[in-house]
C-alpha cells in the first residue's frame, strides 16, 4: 500500500485520496487499517478478473475510501455493541450516499464515487440505496462488497466476535448469488487459496 502511495503522491486524485485517508485515520485509526486492507483485496480481485488498469486504480481509490461517509454518523451508532434501532440503522445507511457526495466534490474522484454510493447493493437487489441488482450494480462495487464482508467478518467488531478464515470463506460462499456476485466470490476465493499456498511454501 504504501509504496502504492508513493507512486502515485504527485498526483491531485492521490492527494485527495491521502488527505481524506488521513481525516479517516484522526477519527478511527481501525476503520483506516481496515480500508487499507480492502482496498489491498479489491486490486488483487479486480487484477484476477482481468480488469483494465484505469478501471482497477479507480476501484482502487473507491475501496481505500468506500466508508468515508461514515465520517457524518456518529461514533456512539459505529460502536454500538447492541443491536441498531430502526432509526439508528437508516442513519448509518446513508454513509454510502454521504460518501459519494463527498467524493464527488472532487472532480477526480467522480469514478470512485459512483461506485462508492453502490458497495451496499446486493446481487439480489436487497441492497441499498438504490436497491440495484446483478451486473447493474457497478463491477467495483460487488468486488469492494465480498472484499469488505471478508475482512469485517475476519475482524473483532463491536457487536461480533471474529470469525476463523475458513468459516468467513463459508460465509462469502453461503452469500454467493444472493448479496454476492458469485463469479466476484470464486476470484476472491482463487486469491485466497494462492496466498495459502505461498505460506505453505
């Protein structure tokens, strides 16, 4: 990631992307290592599924930003430990449109941000906000959705104990063709098995 960054701090979409990084970081030093994970994921996923590189770099900056908007909820709704109320989980289901909008003020980042408001939507159109479906929904958004489910469900969360490798891989699987793209899934899934077989090596 960070010789990533190094080659692309020149840039004005860089610098964007550094500066609201930073803003992430100041507010939750987890949610920015967790972006930064994702967005590690979302490269290799779009990398698997012969994306081309202008597309894999905005997916790139969509996933290292895709929860900025969480920077508008409160951190007593992000770290509840109990269930949301009602009112409470539409508050956080805004994020994503919050998010857009901030992307979208600058011109830069206009590709990121159109996935960004996406990244919520499932494959069976239960997602939200615009409760899109299959291949409508923008391919970086299903890739940042398996990408972010993995690494939160690999996570101790607030209101969830982390999960072991194998059973969050059930889990995406379990998923698959319902809130997943199922053929997203395989390429995460073939990363996966590539990164286990290096360590065993």
């Amino acid at each position: 990631m960070y010789l990533h960054k190094q080659r692309h701090r020149g840039t004005s979409d860089r610098q964007s992307v550094d500066v609201l990084i930073s803003v992430l970081e100041e507010r939750d030093s987890q949610l920015a290592h967790h972006l930064a994970d994702v967005a590690d994921l979302a490269e290799a996923v779009a990398r698997r599924l012969k994306v081309s590189p202008g597309e894999i770099h905005t997916i790139r900056q969509a996933a290292e930003l895709h929860d900025v908007g969480k920077l508008a909820i409160p951190e007593e709704i992000l770290k509840k430990p109990g269930s949301l109320t009602e009112d409470e989980w539409e508050f956080v289901k805004r994020h994503t449109v919050i998010g857009q909008r901030i992307l979208g003020s600058a011109p830069s980042l206009g590709g990121a941000a159109k996935i960004v408001r996406s990244t919520h939507e499932r494959w069976d159109g239960a997602g939200y906000p615009d409760q899109l479906a299959g291949t409508d929904i923008p391919l970086g958004a299903r890739i940042i959705a398996v990408c972010d489910a993995f690494d939160a469900m690999m996570s101790r969360r607030p209101y969830a104990p982390a999960l072991r490798h194998e059973h969050a891989m059930r889990e995406l699987f379990r998923c698959a063709g319902k809130q997943f793209d199922a053929e997203v899934v395989e390429a995460f899934a073939a990363i996966q098995e590539e990164l286990t077989a290096e360590l065993v090596a």
